[in-house]
C-alpha cells in the first residue's frame, strides 16, 4: 500500500532522524579521542615498562664493569705503591751510603786541617829565623858596601851608574852590530830584486828627456807692434787683459811681450790670441774678443783630447770625462821644467810594468800612476796641496780606494795601505830623479846642499862633510879616533832618518860615513 505523505510528514520524519544523527556524531567525536588516548596510554605504559626492564639491566651491568674496574685500579695502585716503596728503599739506601762517604771525608778534612795548621805554626817559625837571617845579612852587606865604598871611594849609586853605563856600551854595540848586519842582508836582496824589476821596468819605457817649460814670452816682428797691441788710449791692451784674466808686461826688451798669470790655461790661451793677432794684423776690440774666444775654444779641445789620449795609449777604459778633462789640463802644467802630463803617463807606463811583474792588477796600477798628480790641474783654483785636491777630484769622480790611496801617499802624506801605492810612489821617484827629467832654480839647489852639509856637520866626531851628485849623495868624513866601525854606521842611519824628516827633495840621497885610521911613524 502505498502511502502518500504530505510535507509535513516528510518534516516530522526527518527532524528526528537529523537530530539522531547528530547526537551520534557528537558520540562519535567525543568517544574516537578517547579510545585513541587509551590506546596510547598503554603503549606509553609498555614503554615505560620496557625501559624501566632496560635501566635495571643496564645499571646492573654498570654495577658489574664499576666493581671489575675498581678492582683493576686498585691492584694498578697496590703494584705502584710496591714499586715506589722500592724506589724509596733504593734511594734510602743511596741515601746512607753518601752519609757515610761524607762522614768519612768530613774526618780526613779534620785530619788534614790540623795536619795544615801543624805545618802553618812551623813556618811561621821558619820566616821568623828567616826574617832574622835576612836581617842579620842585610847587616853584613851593608857592611861591606860600606867597606867598599870607602876602598872605591864611590858611593853604590854612582857605582851602578858606572856599570850601567858599561853595559849599555857593551849592548850599544852588539845592537847596532846586529842591526847593522840585518841591514847588510836585507840590502843585498832589495837591491838585488829593485835593480832587476827597475831594469826591466826601464828597458821597456825608454823615454825622451824632458825640458819643456811653459812659453809665457810672445816675440813680435818688431817694436812697431807694441803700439798696436797697446792701442789708442790703452784700449787694446786693456780688452786683451781684461778677456784673457793676464797680465801683459810690454816693457824696453826689443820685440817682446811678457805674459804673466799663474793660471797656465790662461797664460797659454793669451799666448795663441797674441800671436793670432800679431799674424792677423787687425788689431782691436772686437777682433781680440773673436780671437780670445777661438783660442779658448781650441785650448779646450786640445785639453779634452790629450786627456782621451792618454787614457786611450795607457788602454784605460772607464775614467770620468771631467776627471779626463783635468787630466788633459795637466799639458800645459810642468815641475820644475817636466811636462806634468808627460810625467804621469810615465808614472803610469813605470808603474804597470812593475805592477805585472809582481802579478798585480796591472790597469789598476797605471790608473793610479796617471791620476798620481791631477790635483796639479786644478792647484791654482782650489785650496790645499795638490795631494789633497787630486785624492778630493777622485773621491768625487768616484775612483777605486786604491786610486785614492795611491795618489794620497805618493808624497808620505798617509799611509799607504795598499802594494800599488808603493809602487806609483817608486815610480813617480824614477821619473822625477832621473837625470834631465827636472831642472831646479840655482837658489833653491844651493840652500838644499847647504842644508844637507850642515845636518851632517852638527853631529859629534864628524870632521867634514861633502854634498856630491848635485845633492843625491853626502859623503861625511869622521874623526877616527872618536867614531869606531859600529858608530859609523848608526851614524849613517841617524842623518839617514833626519834628513828624511827634515828636508824635501826629489828621488833619494845616499849617505857615506867614510873612516880611515892611518898609523905614521917616521924612521931616523
């Protein structure tokens, strides 16, 4: 049967069923979490439990290792107290035995104190009698010094005086003995070994004599020339004067200038314009100022060229153009009537030879040979000697210390500190000393003889002496009566070491002591 429901039916139906419904997904809701919370509960529980069954065993095993360890430590501990209760045992007895050692030597000591004391009280006594002996003999000497002063008649100290003086007598002569033969013997071998190597050295550098002095006269064709040179009012000569830095002498000596500077640069610039003039004929101001100025051009190429060739002959690479350019002013410079710049270049040739022949750095030794003298290129333009401006032009051109020593004590300045130095001072000698190479003012030879006679003269004994070889050798004649054999030759050395000290002269001086006893009897 079909039953037909209207919609309120349908309401009534459905209202409770929804509520139902609801009532049992609420149920439902609240009763799921609690049956998973239960279930959970008695996991936790399990687990709980599980781990509590593991912590007993775990800790009961710890129990176990913890009483195994102990016992294993404390029988570690027990082995290691037995071993160090030996060590101490050990020790203790080491311990006794150096007490005892010490003991013992603890009574040597005692016994060899007293044994020291017992030999100390004995000499004690011992200085004492000595102490009077001394006394009783110092008694007795004096005595006898006494008797023998009044047998003697001299007092003690003129008595040592008197054997003092005997002895060193004695002893003088034995020295000068020794010295004198020690002399001998060095002399025959330097002399030997200096006359080959300078013989050598002189063999291979043979040299023409050299005169050659800076020209400071100018001759003229004729007396008409002066007037010209002198000009209208002076001008001429007063341009000339005042651009050369010279001055002109023009005075009654017949077709001649005298030109006078210290300055030999300028005096030889002055000498080409003078003669540049007089050959050109046109003379005044402004022709001399084109002629000063080319023959000052010239003088300067001559200057730098005569410097690079005399590096260039002597095979000298490397040297400072400014420290050439000196070099080559050394042309026009000369000592004594020597050409400066010939002297160096055969100071330089000398020194090589000798330098290779001892097995030297020969280059290095004609360097310090050619530059000995540069400081003569620059003397009339800067304070000092020409040794102290040649070691400062060096030093500034930046030459090795053996170039700067050389030229430093070539004269016995300074010391030198190397062999070249040596050798250019014994070449720079051989040049200066040989004959022809200097000429010397006739006043300046005369007091330099005078001096070397009077040296000799002034010692004790000496009967006269003769200055020969235009001074290089002195020949002193003593009285024979109050200079023996053995003071004749420490004679010859004193004068020898003074006039080393006292006096300048070129090369070396030889001194002879010459003694002759003549015995003469006349028969009746």
């Amino acid at each position: 049967m079909t039953v037909f429901l209207g919609t309120a039916g349908w309401v009534g139906i459905l209202v409770p069923s929804i509520i139902v419904a609801l009532a049992l997904g609420g149920l439902a809701v609240y009763l799921i979490p609690l049956f998973r919370f239960k279930s959970r509960q008695q996991k936790a529980d399990k687990v709980l439990k599980d781990a509590e069954t593991k912590s007993d065993h775990i800790i009961k095993n710890a129990q176990l290792d913890g009483k195994q360890a102990a016992n294993e430590l404390k029988q570690e501990a027990d082995k290691e107290i037995k071993e160090r209760k030996n060590e101490l045992s050990q020790q203790e007895n080491k311990l006794l035995q150096r007490e005892q050692s010490i003991d013992r030597r603890d009574a040597q000591l005692t016994s060899k104190e007293q044994t020291l004391d017992e030999r100390d009280e004995t000499l004690k006594l011992r200085s004492r009698e000595y102490d009077k002996k001394e006394a009783n003999l110092q008694e007795k000497l004096d005595s006898v010094i006494s008797e023998l002063e009044t047998v003697s008649q001299m007092s003690m100290q003129e008595a040592k005086d008197e054997l003092f003086a005997r002895v060193e007598s004695k002893v003088s002569k034995e020295i000068t003995a020794y010295i004198k033969n020690k002399e001998d013997e060095a002399k025959e071998q330097a002399d030997a070994n200096a006359k080959e190597l300078l013989g050598l050295a002189l063999d291979k550098w043979a040299q023409e004599v050299t005169t050659e002095r800076t020209v400071s006269v100018v001759s003229l064709p004729n007396d008409e020339m002066k007037g010209r040179i002198i000009g209208r009012e002076g001008r001429n000569i007063r341009t000339l004067e005042q651009l050369l830095g010279v001055d002109l002498i023009i005075d009654d000596t017949p077709e001649v200038i005298t030109i006078s500077c210290f300055d030999p640069i300028r005096r030889e610039v002055a000498r080409l314009s003078l003669e540049a003039l007089v050959k050109d004929g046109r003379i005044q101001p402004g022709r001399i100022e084109e002629i000063v100025e080319k023959c000052k051009k010239e003088v300067n190429e001559s200057i730098e060229k005569a410097g690079e060739e005399a590096a260039f002959k002597l095979g000298l690479p490397r040297i400072n153009k400014e420290l050439l350019n000196y070099v080559g002013r050394l042309k026009y410079r000369t000592s004594y009537g020597q050409n400066a710049l010939e002297h160096s270049m055969e100071v330089a040739y000398l020194s090589g030879i000798m330098a290779a022949e001892l097995g030297l750095d020969q280059n290095l030794a004609k360097r310090a040979g050619l530059l000995h003298d540069v400081g003569k290129a620059a003397d009339f333009e800067m304070d000092g000697s020409h040794v102290e401006i040649g070691a400062h032009l060096c030093k500034k051109y930046g030459e090795p210390d053996v170039v700067i020593n050389a030229v430093e004590s070539h004269h016995g300045d300074v010391p030198m500190k190397y062999v070249i130095s040596n050798i250019v001072q014994a070449a720079d000698t051989l040049s200066a000393a040989r004959p022809g190479a200097r000429s010397e003012v006739l006043e300046n030879y005369i007091k330099r003889i005078e001096k070397l006679e009077s040296i000799c003269n002034e010692y004790d004994g000496v009967l006269q002496s003769y200055a020969m070889q235009s001074g290089r050798e002195i020949r002193v004649i003593v009285i024979p009566e109050k200079v023996d054999d053995l003071a004749a030759a420490k004679l010859a050395r004193d004068i020898k070491d003074r006039i080393e000290n006292e006096m300048t002269y070129p090369g070396q001086i030889k001194v002879n002591v010459i003694r002759e006893y003549r015995a003469v009897e006349t028969a009746k």
